[in-house]
C-alpha cells in the first residue's frame, strides 16, 4: 500500500495555493509548478480534477489562476486524494473481501481496519492543519506572474 505520485502531488500543490493564495490574486499553475517541481501539464490534469470537485475555482485568462474554493480549515487530505481518484487501499482485493479463493483472506480484516484509520486520520487533517504544520521561516519575497511581468510580494509570517 502506498501513496501514489498523483495524490502527493495533489495535496502538495493544494498545499501551495493554501499557503500563497492571497484576496484577490489567484495563483497560477506555473507559480505552483516552479516552486513545487511539479510538471506544469500534470498540474493541469490534476487541478481540473480538484476543480469539477469543487475543491478550487478557477479564474482563466492574463492573471488568472486559481483559489482554494473554501477556508483551508474546511478541506481535509481525504477531500483532495479522492477528487484525484486516489484512495489508499491496503487490502489485495481492493476491498472486495474475495482475496482467498472468492472469500475474504484471514488478514482480510486487519487491513480494512487500517484502511479505515488512515481514511479517518486523513480527513481529521485539514490544509490549515498542514500550514500550521511548516516551518515558521522569516519574511521572504515570493515572485507572482501577472500579465507576464514578475511582482515580488513580502510574505509576513
């Protein structure tokens, strides 16, 4: 069992516009992608996913991006893995209880019991729980493209 890149990738990028997203100034894909070394295609697949989810909002055209669609306290890990269709799952059988000759296996249970910890675990984890979970680092400028031209904000911690 195992966290796919998709998931990874998913909860980091929301992780990053829930950290960078500022009133009124959406964040772009690219932003995301440089800072998160994430291909700017996959992000694309990946928000289109979390958008018809209803995790994000999308604004297109010159300074467009995108903005987390609720507070970050109202978004759970679990939100995010399963807009992208990627639930853990440490059964062999998927969870279809037909691991052992079309019957459930005799660990059968033990690894639904841990699926469902790590499902509850994962949606008591919120992106404001993940932003309190960082670094405190001191002021930083961060570069924000709009209109194809650099800005340079201050973050205040």
């Amino acid at each position: 069992m195992r966290l796919t890149t998709k998931g990874r990738f998913a909860v980091t990028a929301m992780l990053d516009l829930a950290i960078y997203q500022k009133e009124n100034v959406p964040v772009s894909l690219s932003d995301i992608s440089e800072r998160q070394n994430i291909s700017l295609s996959y992000l694309e697949q990946l928000f289109g996913k979390l958008r018809r989810c209803g995790l994000v909002i999308s604004f297109r055209g010159p300074g467009g991006g995108y903005f987390l669609s609720k507070p970050a306290k109202e978004i759970s890990v679990s939100d995010i893995i399963a807009a992208v269709d990627d639930m853990l799952d440490a059964t062999q059988c998927q969870g279809k209880g037909n691991c052992h000759h079309n019957s459930p296996c005799m660990t059968h249970q033990l690894w639904e019991n841990l699926n469902d910890t790590i499902l509850q675990y994962l949606s008591a984890v919120s992106l404001d729980t993940l932003i309190d979970m960082q670094p405190k680092q001191t002021e930083q400028p961060i570069t924000v493209k709009k209109n194809n031209i650099k800005h340079h904000l201050e973050v205040q911690p």
